[in-house]
C-alpha cells in the first residue's frame, strides 16, 4: 500500500486509515531513503508500535524504483524479508551493551580536598549538581572555598564564582587567604607585599579565576545567563553559586517555593547542557527545638522549598557545627554530612573539619569520631 501524498503526509495517512492497518499482525514501513523519508518511517513505526518493521536501504538507493532501474530487484525483496522490528529512541538491547560495560568505571574529574567525603562521593564529576547546606553563618562559603583552592591546585580548568554575599574584594582575598595560609580579609592580618602578590599569583593570577561582580542583581534568569556565559563563553568546567536562597530572595512574586523550583530546575537544565559541576548553597528550613547554629543535625527534609533542591541534585552536602559551644575546639569544627549520593549511593558522616583561626585554613580532623 502507497501513503497518498508523500512523506509529508504519511502519518496523516495512517492516521485515517488506522483500524485497517492496525488489523495486520506485521506492518512493514518502506519510504524514502532521505532526511524526510526517516522521519516519516519513525512517526508512522510510533504510530502502531511493536507490530512494525522497518526496511533498511542500501546506501546507495533512494527508493524501490532505484533498485529496479539497475536490476537489483531480488536486493529489495531480501531487504524486505530481513526488515528489523522497530525499536524505539531509548530503548536499547542489553545484549549489545558488552563494549559499553567492558569500559573502566567512570572515575573523578578532581578530588574533594578531604579524604572522608572521597570515600563516600568518590569525588567531583563533570555533570553533577552539587549543593552544600547548612544553618545561617555555619562556614558554607569558607567549605566552597576550600574546594575552589583545592580544584585550582588539582585540575587546569577554569573556575566560575558567584559570590553573592560578599563583594569581589572580599571573594578574592579570601581565596588569596587560602595559599598564603593567612586571613588576610581580616583587618588584624599582616602579610608583606611578597607575601600578598604571591598569593594573588598562585590564585587570582592563574587567569583561570572569574568572578561575578553582581552589584546587586540577582533576578534568576540574570545569575542562569551568568553561569552559562562562564561555562560556554569562559570554559569554567566548575562553577560555585553561594547561595540560591539569596536568588530566591530577590524574586517578585514572594512564593519561595515556586521560585526555588524555578531556579533549580534551570541550574539542573545548565548542568545537562554544559557538562559543567554546578556548586550551589541552599539554606535550610528552622528546624524546631535546638536550631542548627547550635550543632542541630541537617537532613533533606530540612531543606527549603518543595523538595526540588534534593531531588534535582546528584550530591547534597549538610554542615554541622554548634557555634555557640563553649568549646574552642568544638566551636570550631564542622561536620560534613553527606545527605544524598547519586553516584555510589553511599551516604552519611563523612569528616570532620577544623577551622584555624591563624591560618584562615579548614583541615581534616582525623581525631573526632564522625
């Protein structure tokens, strides 16, 4: 049976004509071997499903009045007869998977900066969204931070931040803090000129650093066009968002739950199209009884919004630590908690990190049990 007026129509065709083809055990589709040919194969194979097959040209015919043209009439038949069930987009056979499965394990782009949190994530991977959360002033822009230096030290990629509680100024001297081991954004800080100009060499000076100077703007599509510039025009392979709940924040309509969906889902959306590693900071919930300034546990129940942030983030990291301790020490240690592992499914304590107030630096504690 012919379609009546060419590829275009095709599906049209067997729409109207359903009940009748749809009453033969096996459908053989057989158009054109061209771009609208294949389109019009696959729309009409959608059509009636499992009972279709579809003729394979050879390369060189167009149609079957090709084959005839040259005597290749018993080619068509053949090609007939051998017609594949139609398979589709999607759907994939495991028993042609051996090449695929036979290749090694994907491993990480670049290491997290601590061994605890390796052991369960197995590291930073190229297309995953990252968020980090924790209570209000608990040390989550000083945690990326440590990252940021640890992937500049370890990779030869670009780094994209976004700061956006904090000024250039302040960004940049603190990731200069990290390599001279000083904290030099504080006003009590002393350091010579040797000492901040190697600094700024071994971070800022690489010009693999861009910073996102936002003069307060902070509309979602404003900060998703950011991103995307620095992963596409700037080949930032790793960029760090602190945090959407300021994004959220700035938004008009005043639905919190609504505007953390939005811009998750579009980080999400970023994520899939660059193949970058999206860190992002969320904010959580105020959790009843001891709040989590006060050491409170972080889950993902506790997260802002409608569950979008954990459900569109392949890592989420949770921050603890009681600020307001007696304890010097204890004060001043934090705990990583991994709260979701879409890699390895490993979850749970995974480190302890101590703040030194002389160094500026957060250091794995090997001492304190998890």
């Amino acid at each position: 049976m012919s379609i009546r007026n060419g590829a275009g129509s095709a599906l049209q065709d067997c729409k109207a004509n359903y009940e009748w083809l749809d009453s033969f055990e096996s459908i053989v589709v057989c158009f054109d071997n061209d771009e609208q040919g294949r389109v019009a194969a696959d729309a009409v194979a959608e059509l009636f499903g499992s009972k279709v097959k579809v003729f394979k040209h050879a390369s060189e015919f167009k149609d079957a009045c090709d084959y005839s043209a040259v005597s290749q009439g018993k080619e068509f038949i053949d090609r007939w007869w051998k017609a594949e069930q139609y398979v589709p987009d999607g759907i994939v056979p495991g028993v042609g998977l051996w090449d695929l499965v036979n290749q090694p394990v994907e491993k990480a782009d670049v290491l997290y900066p601590y061994q605890g949190m390796n052991e369960l994530t197995y590291g930073i991977r190229a297309g995953e969204l990252i968020t980090v959360t924790a209570g209000s002033g608990l040390g989550k822009s000083q945690f990326l931070r440590e990252i940021v230096y640890h992937v500049l030290k370890n990779s030869t990629d670009n780094i994209g931040l976004l700061f956006l509680e904090e000024s250039v100024k302040k960004t940049a001297k603190s990731l200069m803090s990290l390599s001279a081991n000083k904290p030099l954004h504080l006003p009590d800080c002393e350091a010579t000129d040797d000492e901040l100009r190697n600094a700024f060499n071994d971070t800022l000076g690489t010009d693999r650093i861009y910073l996102f100077d936002h003069f307060g703007s902070t509309l979602v599509d404003n900060i998703i066009n950011r991103v995307r510039f620095m992963a596409k025009a700037l080949s930032c392979k790793y960029v760090f968002l602190d945090h959407v709940s300021i994004v959220v924040s700035g938004q008009e309509n005043g639905d919190e739950r609504k505007a953390l969906d939005e811009i998750m889902t579009k980080l999400r959306m970023i994520v899939q199209e660059t193949g970058i590693a999206l860190f992002a900071v969320s904010h959580l919930k105020r959790p009843d009884g001891k709040g989590h300034e006060e050491g409170a546990a972080t889950s993902l129940s506790a997260l802002r919004g409608s569950g979008s942030i954990g459900q569109l983030s392949d890592i989420v990291l949770g921050l603890e630590r009681n600020g307001q301790a007696e304890d010097v020490t204890e004060r001043h240690t934090t705990k990583v908690r991994v709260l979701k592992n879409r890699f390895s499914g490993l979850t749970g304590p995974a480190c302890s990190l101590y703040y030194d107030r002389d160094t500026g630096r957060m250091t794995e504690r090997f001492d304190e049990p998890l």
